[in-house]
C-alpha cells in the first residue's frame, strides 16, 4: 500500500532530478527562456539574491491553445465548445 508521503517523496525526487545541480529560482528562470517567456528580475541593491520576478505569457501563444481547446470540445460528440 502507498501512502501519500511516499508519493510526495517520488514526486520530490523526480522534480530534483528534472532541474538538476539548479536551484528553484534557476530552473523556473531556464524555463522561462526555453519557452521564451519575457521576464524581468529585481536583485536586491547590490546583491545577487533575486527579490522580485515577473514573466508574461505570449498572447498569441494563449489564444492557439485556447483556439485548440475549442476546436477539441466541438468535435466531442453531444457538446458545444462554450
């Protein structure tokens, strides 16, 4: 039987070894770029320590998925997209 402290841990491990030797912050940062996502960070004063971050999704980008969404739901049988 699987309790779910064991399915937390594997689900732990799967996500550390995803990213790496990166830390949260460099492995969303990564991502981010991978899947060009404009961003922008704030450091505070001096340091290198990220304090704020922002990104945005492409648009575009939003309104094909949800084109796909629709066009999915409509070929469902008995249903309408909204």
């Amino acid at each position: 039987m699987t309790n779910i402290k064991q399915v937390y841990n594997e689900r732990r491990k799967i996500f550390k070894s995803n990213r790496g030797d990166k830390t949260v912050v460099q492995y969303l940062i990564s991502k981010l770029e991978e899947h060009n996502y404009v961003y922008f960070t704030g450091t505070q004063n001096e340091s290198t320590t990220v304090q704020d971050i922002f990104w945005r999704i492409d648009f575009q980008h939003l309104n094909g998925l949800l084109s796909l969404w629709l066009r999915r739901s409509s070929t469902m049988v008995g249903t309408s997209p909204i």
